[in-house]
C-alpha cells in the first residue's frame, strides 16, 4: 500500500509540534514527501523515515528506546550532523509530553525485537554482574581494535592538545594514572577492571611496577594474557578472570589500586562495598585512583533508557557527592577530583569517526544492528558530555594512617619532564 502525501494537516501538525525548536535547520523525508523546518535554509541534518508509522513514533510515543530501535532497525536513518540531530532529542521528549496532536499514521508500526541483554537474578549480584559485562565486552577484539587503536583503551583519553591523536591521547591517559598513583618499582598496582591490559603493560614497561588487573570478560583476559605473554615485562604482570568482591579473602595487598571505567557497573548499592573492597586490599599509605563517570546532579536518572536496554545492562551514574560520600565512609582521605568531561566528548568523537571509516570492515565481524547500537550510543553519550548531563573524573583517594608521610602540595611534579 502506497504511503499517503503529506497534506495540509499533517504540516500543520509537524510546524506545530516544532514551532519552539530554534537550533539547528533539518529536514524530515519519507519516501513520498520531504518536510523542512526552515524552508529558506539547508538542513544540517535530515531525519529520513521509511513510513509514516516510524514518525509518528516520534510525535506521539518518542524515547530513547524506541527512536534508537527505529534507528537500528534503519526504520529511522540520520543525514548530515549526527550530533545535531542527537541534540534535538530533549525537545522531542519534552514536547511530545505536553503536546496533544493527532496521529500521522493510522496503524501502529512494530518494531523487530533487537538483541537486548537478558539477565537474571538479584541486580549486581556476581552471577548477574559477569552476565551484564559479558553482554557488552565479550565480543571479538576485532570488533574494538579499528577504532580503539593499537592502545586498546576503551575509556576517556586524555589531551594534552585538541590536535593529538587518539593513540597519543591514551598513552597520555596511561602516563597521567601513573604519575598521580606516584608508582616506582617497589610498588605493586591492582587494576580493577583491567580490560584488554593497557594499563598494567604500561605501568610495568615504565615503571618497572608489578602489576595484577582483573576483569570479569573473558574475551578481555585472553587478550591481555596474550598481550602480556609477547611483552618484555611479562614477569611483572598478571592477569585473572575475578569478581573484585572476591580479592578481600586472598593473602595479597597492594601499594596501589587502580580502577578505569568499572565503577559505573558497580551501583549505588555496593558502592559502598566496592570501596571498602579496595581499602581493605591497600596497604597503610597506599593510593586508589578511580576513574569513572558520574550523573550530573542536575540530571535525572535516564528512563526508558536505550543505553540500559542495549549498551551497558544494568550500569548505574550516581552524582560525584555520593561517589565521595562512600569513598569517605570506607575511610579514604580525597586526596584529588578532575573532571574530564571535555576529554571525554573529544574521544567519543573520535572514536565515531573511526567507527564510521571502519565500517565496512566492522560488518564483516558484527551484524550491521550492533554496529548501528554502537554508533548511536558513542554519539549520543559524546553530546550529553558536552551539554554536562554526565561526567567523568578522577578521584585520587588515600588510605592514611598516623605515620603517613603527607602528599605534595601542589600537582606539578605529575607533569614535570612530560615531553
């Protein structure tokens, strides 16, 4: 059956519904029709839908769920600027909630089911926890390696200039971990969540630490063990597939702990665990610099969430306040906050770059809906960095006693001869 033209009505209905919208120029097509929301203008992005029936799920039921399965599902493609179009989502939400406006379409569209995770049991606990990170990490490293790099770093790189590659951008994350943890050879370092390895290998290359990264992906600890075993500083790593929670009821202790990107799959509701975890495993004096992101207080948080049904399973943002409250409670003294939002929006833009150039040869090892899930996640998380709905920082904490010798007082000597 042929899709009706869009007549006076429906125009109405679009100009009406995007009346108060003021950024970007766009453009809305279908098959049969093209409608512009600054007819004298281009568009910077166009919002392309295969019926009737996938817009009006943008007028009338619009989440990130179903606009990010219609754009999965390529009932939905975005032209242009995709991180203008990401940007007109909060309008959308907003509007359709307190707008009344009849229907473009007369049937209901259905969506085909994605893959979405399906985990059971009590939330965060260990059966469920290695399920949630199976289902996001567990894929082949050649999936990442295009667009992570050679580093293998799938968190927030850090950038000494804008003009940086991603490559160097990581290593400097790498380097900056390292100089705030004040590691030196008699050191031991732990590394919760240690992902594909990157972490640990450079701790031991440079500063001759022993180090131990755990990780509950399968795929990741084969790949750093492989990593590991074709290093030259393989007598000085070691990587095991383990539940941080099981760590207090081993003999070791550690100098210094370090965790990149696995707080936010802890939960509000052990993180208190999670850091009293990591203070017990310090020894007297030693450093824990965790690195994670955070919700904005001032954002709420998300629901019907597209990243919670397809990205990251039961990840939790709690508000940097909470984060400190816990670490506090453990017994940890803050020792130093950086915020690394900007750092983090640049890397994602990266990283969609890369998947984009990549894509090609992305299809050949994922189906082409996991690629879309992917590229619509990194853009849409680069945009709420950048409008400061979330954030990422480093928390420097440090398990004192009374014969602790106090820290610098100033943070140059973490950048001293950085060439």
């Amino acid at each position: 059956m042929a899709i009706p033209a869009l007549n006076t009505d429906q125009t109405l209905l679009l100009d009406t519904f995007f009346r108060d919208y003021h950024l970007s120029p766009f453009a809305i097509r279908t098959p049969d029709w093209e409608w512009n929301s600054h007819p004298d203008r281009e568009p910077v992005f166009t919002l392309s839908f295969e019926a009737l029936s996938a817009l009006d799920t943008l007028i009338h039921h619009p989440s990130e769920i179903t606009l990010g399965e219609a754009f999965i599902h390529k009932d939905l493609e975005i032209e242009g600027d995709l991180y203008a179009a990401l940007r007109m989502a909060d309008y959308i939400f907003q509007r359709a909630s307190h707008l009344n406006v009849a229907s473009l379409a007369q049937f209901d569209h259905v969506f085909h089911e994605a893959k979405e995770a399906l985990l059971h049991g009590l939330q965060h606990s260990r059966h469920r926890d290695r399920t949630a990170i199976s289902y996001h990490y567990d894929k082949p490293p050649e999936f990442f390696l295009p667009w992570l790099g050679p580093t293998m770093v799938y968190s927030c790189a850090y950038f000494r200039s804008p003009m940086q590659s991603i490559d160097e951008a990581q290593t400097n994350k790498l380097e900056l971990i390292c100089r705030k943890l004040e590691l030196n050879p008699e050191d031991s370092l732990l590394d919760i969540g240690c992902g594909w390895g990157s972490l640990i290998l450079h701790a031991a290359a440079q500063y001759g630490t022993h180090t131990h990264g755990i990780t509950l992906s399968r795929e990741q600890a084969k790949f750093a063990e492989n990593r590991i075993a074709q290093s030259n500083v393989r007598e000085h790593c070691s990587v095991a597939l383990k539940d941080y929670r099981e760590l207090p009821f081993e003999p070791w202790r550690y100098e210094k702990i370090v965790s990149v990107g696995m707080v936010e799959h802890v939960g509000l509701k052990n993180l208190s665990e999670y850091f009293h975890v990591a203070f017990e495993l310090l020894k007297p004096g030693g450093l824990f610099l965790n690195h994670g992101i955070g919700r904005a207080q001032h954002s709420p948080p998300p629901r019907d969430s597209f990243i919670q049904k397809y990205v990251f399973p039961d990840g939790e943002l709690v508000p940097l306040h909470q984060m400190i409250a816990c670490a506090e409670a453990a017994g940890f003294e803050v020792r130093d906050v950086e915020n690394l939002r900007e750092h983090y929006a640049l890397t994602l833009r990266h990283w969609v770059k890369a998947l984009r150039q990549n894509e090609e040869d992305l299809l050949n090892i994922v189906p082409e809906m996991t690629y879309r899930i992917w590229l619509l996640y990194m853009a849409g998380a680069a945009v709420a960095f950048d409008r400061g709905d979330i954030f990422v920082d480093q928390l420097l904490l440090r398990k004192v006693d009374r014969s602790t010798v106090a820290m610098p007082g100033t943070r140059e000597h973490w950048f001293h001869d950085w060439n």
